[in-house]
C-alpha cells in the first residue's frame, strides 16, 4: 500500500536538507535542481527538485530548491531557511540576499575564482568557493558550469554520490556531451575539500 | 519502478497509458508542458492518438466534445482563462452526457494578470456537472487520470471529469513517482463503451433544443449521474488500491483522505498539495500532544457530504482553508462544508481562511497562525463569531490597501 502508516509516524526529525539555488535565467538553475534531486533519489534518499515559479527571463535573478529526506518529502511550501545555498554567478551576491535564512551550520558553495576570504558575504556559515566557470570551459569548452557545481556539492556535503550524480547526467545529456560533464563534475569533486 | 518525474511528465504519462483517441490541445501556462510532452509522444509514436492543434481552448474543448460524441476517448489540459473559454463547450458535454477528461493545471485568473496558481478557476466551473478531483501530490495527479477516465466513461455516469493538480507547485516540482503503463492499465481502465454516438448510418441529434417541458428532466438526470458518481469513484479506487496497491480514501469511498483526523480536537479541511505542508505543522503539535487533524476532499463535485460529516462530526473546531474565494460571500468549500454540517445538526465553530491565492507561497507560519487562531474556538458555538469575521486572510498585506495608503 501507498504506506499512510509511515506518513503518520513521520516525526520532524532534523534529517531533512534544504538547497536553494542562486542563477540567472539562461544558467540552468532549474535543470541543476533537476538533476541534484534525481541524484539523490539515486543515492538512496526521498528527493524534491522545483523552480521558484517564475516569468524565467533571460539574465534575471532565479532560484531553484531541492530537498532531500530520509522519507517522503510533502512539504510545498519554498525553502526559506536553507541547510546548503549554491550561487552559480557570484555577481549575484551584490544584488541578491543570497544568505539569507542560511542555517549557521550550513555551508554556502559560490562558483567565484576568487579563494572564499575575499568573498564579502553576510553570514556564519561555511563559505566555499570553486571556479566551476573554468573547470567547465575546459571541459565543455563553454561556461556551463552545472554539473561542475553539483560535483562541488556532493563532495563538500556528502548528501550526492558521485556515481549517482554521473549517471543523472550520462542520462540527462547522453552521449560525448554526457561523458564531458561528468568529467567536469569529477573535477570538481576532486579539488573541493 | 519508481523513479523521479515531474508533475507535467507524469500526467503526459498517465494519458499515455490511457491511450486516447482524440487530443486537441491549445497551450497555457503552467499546462502547456503536458501537451508539449503529449505532442513528442505522438510525433515519436509512441501514441497513436490524433493530436488536433486547435486555435483556442474553446476550440479545444469543442473538438474534443465533437470526438466524443463519435465514441472516442478524449484528452485536453488547460487552466485559468483557458478554461474560462472552455466552460460553454463543458457546460454542453454534462447535459449531452458526453465523457471527456482534462487535466487542469490550477491558476488564477485575471485580473490582475497572473500565471501562478489557485483554484479559483476550477471552482468557478462548480455548477456545470464536471466531475471534479484535487490531487495532492504527482502520484495522486497521474493515479487521477486514469481514475477520472473510468468514471467518466461509466455508462451510467457519462460526464466530463477535470483532474485538477496545483499549477507549477504539481506540474512543476520533481519527486518519486510509480509510474503505470498501458499494459497494467488496462486491468482498471477498460475500452471507452459508449451507448449513444454520432454515426452516419443511423443518425441521430444531440444537444439539441429542449422546451420547457423537458429540460428540467435533463437537468435532474445530470444531477443523478453527479451523486451516482460517489460510488463509481468508491468502486474505483477499491480496485486501483487492489491492482496498483496504491490506496486513496478507502475508509471514506475515496472521496477524502484524513492525516491524524481521528481524534483530534482542531481539523484543517483543504483541498490539494498545501496539504502536504500541513502535515509538518501537525506532526509538530501532535509531538506536543495538541490534537490537529487534516481532512482533504479529493472530490470536490459530486460533493462528499456524508463523509465529510462523518469525518468533521467529532472536531470541536474547524478551519477551512482554500485557495478561492466568491466573492461576496465566502470560500465555496467553506459555504459547502458549513451547508452539510449545520444542516446535519452540527454546532462546530468553521473559520474560513483564504490562502495562497495567484501563487502566494503557503508558509508553515501561516498554517501555525491558522491553527492558532482555530483553537481559540474550542468549546464555542457558530455564533460566537461575529458575522464576517467568519472569513479570514492569512496573510493580508494591508500596507498595500487603499485605506491605508490614505
């Protein structure tokens, strides 16, 4: 059955994972919330991936949450204090309240060449940085920086198996467009702490 | 085997393994996405459906009527100003007691202009003898398709069904899904078997004009169909719980699901997704022993009075929380709920609260405010609340008022 018995044990436990996205239409912000959930259905967890609901203009500030839980996830309501932020454009950070509601035991992920000191941000979290822009121009040879972003993600966080993130975007993007992207995210696997 | 799909993918999913005749489409957001991804399936054949682009939603709806009078089974989606175009053709589907089945992706409606949802599309097409359910997750959106289809092509029901899901809150959000195909379908959904259809070798009129002295009659047949509909949907999700074990209201003949409703002091009744968010807010003060319940009407028409009355019958208060509001008056599940309780004898205290109209994000703050503002009528009686105090708005900006800018 649709188990309703577990529904009705389901006690707030502080397992459950919030991410809010920071991009700008055109980024993907709402494909890498896609993915990242698919990700982390595939490693083993409840997962929810959805835009913030919106005219997505090409340029403008968007955002995109995930979820993550060890059991069905039935909250609809936006992600307003989030354990994980990721900001896919670091100018972003100017004009936006990108920490905003950022849990203090959380860690924010900007994709910047800059080392995390120079980042002036308002917040008591971990603040990471990685040039995922640069790892994905030489992979790619564009700067779609996704899926080296998610690779930065699942290392720092733990909350993404990086065979389950591999095969989200083998199958997302199929084929030599497919093979780079995972090479990018493996790289920035690599080099994040 | 579960995997994760969006709203949108799924009910294009689910159409396909009820595997229509006919679909006429016409796009609007947040719907556009099914037909989109009905369009590939039947460009890539995976459906051998006749995919008509139509030139609006009236058209739509009309194509569809006009396919489904010929026998066929029928799909199109739509939602807020597109439904609006198609409620003349519906209204006429009920009265010539035609099957078709829609998917709506909730949204508002204009003015002002807005493409996030509500239901005050869907609620404004009350009357018009759709038979109409309220999803509240992706499973429950896909598992309504096909559950709408055989009710609706029942040949004692023969109406049109909406299927309605929260626009982009459903459509768009991504989660685990089981997904059905047509092969296992087929068990719960059999070939569309119509009494009556449109056939040049021994024609017939539908529609057609009726006089006075019969009209009402077509009217009270409708109506018959309508509340005949409740066991229909009762015999339906029985057996969808046997074959997909995938249960839907089964202590309540499928027309409501509870959470924790049993004995609880305060219930929230609601319709759809915001459902799901409640459920924290009362795992949260059951976990401080304060007894909070939900009830959620999966069927909003035919109306399902015994069951609500059954359900509610015990609550010493009642919050009514519902993305609509008719204007003038109160929320219509509100109105309804209020009809079928006082008229049973009920004395419960029903607050009426508006929320998440156009879009507007339903906060848990806003449910513990709801819940809060609930209790306080424990131990009260209806008239204890002041008339049009009944009817609240959580939350209310008033700083954008023009009273207040004054």
């Amino acid at each position: 059955m649709k188990t309703k018995e577990t529904k009705e044990n389901k006690i707030p436990d502080n397992y459950m994972k919030q991410i809010r996205i920071h991009g700008r239409g055109g980024q993907g912000s709402v494909t890498m919330a896609s993915m990242m959930a698919e990700a982390g259905f595939e490693s083993g967890n409840y997962a929810q991936g959805f835009p913030s609901f919106g005219v997505e203009r090409l340029g403008a500030p968007i955002e995109a949450f995930v979820r993550f839980d060890d059991k069905e996830i039935t909250d609809r309501s936006q992600v307003y204090s989030p354990d994980y932020v990721i900001v896919q454009d670091s100018t972003l950070i100017e004009l936006v309240d990108v920490a905003k509601g950022l849990s203090e035991d959380g860690m924010i992920i900007i994709n910047s060449s800059k080392d995390a000191k120079e980042i002036d941000i308002d917040t008591e979290a971990k603040v990471l940085t990685v040039d995922a822009t640069d790892i994905a121009r030489r992979h790619l040879g564009r700067p779609i920086m996704n899926t080296a972003l998610s690779g930065a993600f699942a290392k720092a966080t733990g909350l993404i198996e990086k065979e389950s993130m591999a095969k989200v975007i083998r199958n997302t993007f199929g084929g030599d467009v497919g093979e780079k992207n995972v090479k990018a995210m493996e790289e920035a696997y690599r080099v994040v702490e | 085997m579960a995997k994760m799909m969006t709203g949108y993918d799924a009910v294009a999913e689910a159409v396909k393994a009820c595997d229509p005749d006919v679909i006429p489409a016409y796009p609007i957001t947040p719907q556009t996405d099914i037909v989109e991804r009905i369009s590939e399936m039947v460009a890539d054949g995976e459906l051998t459906s006749e995919y008509v682009r139509v030139d609006s939603e009236f058209n739509a709806a009309s194509t569809a009527l006009g396919a489904s009078a010929a026998g066929a089974r029928t799909f199109t989606a739509t939602c807020s100003q597109g439904l609006k175009l198609m409620s003349e053709p519906l209204f006429s589907a009920s009265g010539m007691r035609l099957p078709l089945v829609l998917a709506i992706a909730n949204r508002s409606l204009s003015a002002p202009l807005s493409i996030w949802g509500d239901h005050t599309d869907t609620f404004a097409e009350r009357d018009g003898g759709m038979i109409q359910f309220y999803a509240e997750d992706v499973q429950e959106a896909m598992d309504n398709i096909a559950m709408a289809y055989r009710v609706a092509e029942d040949e004692e029901i023969s109406l049109p069904a909406l299927s309605c899901l929260d626009g982009f809150i459903l459509t768009h959000v991504q989660e685990k899904v089981e997904p059905f195909s047509r092969k296992e379908i087929r068990e719960f959904l059999p070939e569309r078997s119509p009494v009556h259809t449109l056939d040049p070798s021994d024609p017939k009129t539908m529609g057609a004009y009726a006089r006075p002295e019969h009209w009402t009659e077509t009217r009270y047949e409708v109506h018959q169909a309508q509340l005949k509909a409740k066991d229909k949907i009762a015999e339906a999700v029985e057996e969808f719980a046997n074959i997909f074990d995938r249960e839907y209201g089964l202590g309540y003949n499928g027309l409501l699901e509870t959470y924790r409703a049993e004995d609880a002091d305060v219930l929230l009744v609601a319709l759809g997704s915001v459902c799901g968010t409640m459920k924290y807010i009362v795992d949260e003060y059951r976990q401080r022993g304060e007894k909070i319940g939900i009830v959620r009407p999966r069927v909003y028409r035919p109306f399902p009075t015994e069951e609500l009355c059954e359900v509610l019958e015990d609550a010493e208060a009642i919050a009514v929380v519902e993305k609509d509001i008719s204007l003038g008056y109160q929320g219509g599940l509100a109105i309804d709920i209020k009809s079928a309780l006082y008229s049973n004898g009920s004395r419960i205290p029903i607050l009426n609260f508006i929320v998440g109209l156009a879009g507007r994000d339903v906060k848990k703050d806003n449910i513990k405010n709801i819940v809060e503002q609930t209790k306080e009528l424990r131990g009260k009686l209806p008239e204890d609340i002041e008339f049009g105090k009944e009817e609240r708005w959580e939350p209310l900006r008033t700083e954008l008022l023009e009273d207040d800018k004054k």
